[in-house]
C-alpha cells in the first residue's frame, strides 16, 4: 500500500468516526474528526499529478485545514474533558 492510497484510508476511517460522532450528537468530536478527514484528503490531493496545476491551492487549503484541527483539538482537550 503506497503513502498516497494510506492517507485515503486514514481520511476515510475518520470521516466514518466523524458520521458516528454526528449519529451519537456530540457536535463538537463530530467537527474534529471530519476536519481531520478533510485534512488527509486534500494532503492527498495535492500529491495528485493530474491536479499539478491546482497543487498550490490545494497546499493551502491542507495547510489551513491541518491548523484548524489543531485548535479544534485544542479546544476539545480543554474544555470538554474537564
């Protein structure tokens, strides 16, 4: 299994937790692994060579969707778990 086809994977393991996060209502955990989804999906697209010519926007919206996780993260770690 090549890197590109495990970031996929990973990316589709966290966005079938994220739907049973949204099935369970906890909107906040819910966020957090479908952003982590969204994350290793587009870092996968950009290694995409038929998408070479969007590679730069598509670095940024990885880029942008890996720090927001992080803070969502963040803020999972401090205030849920109390």
């Amino acid at each position: 299994m090549n890197a590109n086809t495990r970031q996929y994977l990973f990316g589709g393991i966290f966005l079938l937790v994220g739907f049973y996060q949204l099935y369970q209502r906890d909107y906040l955990e819910a966020s957090l692994y479908l952003l982590a989804a969204l994350s290793f999906m587009f870092n996968s697209l950009a290694a995409e060579p038929r998408l070479a010519a969007y590679k730069k926007p598509i670095v940024i919206i990885t880029w942008t969707l890996m720090i927001i996780t992080a803070l969502v993260f963040l803020y999972v770690l401090q205030f849920k778990f109390r």
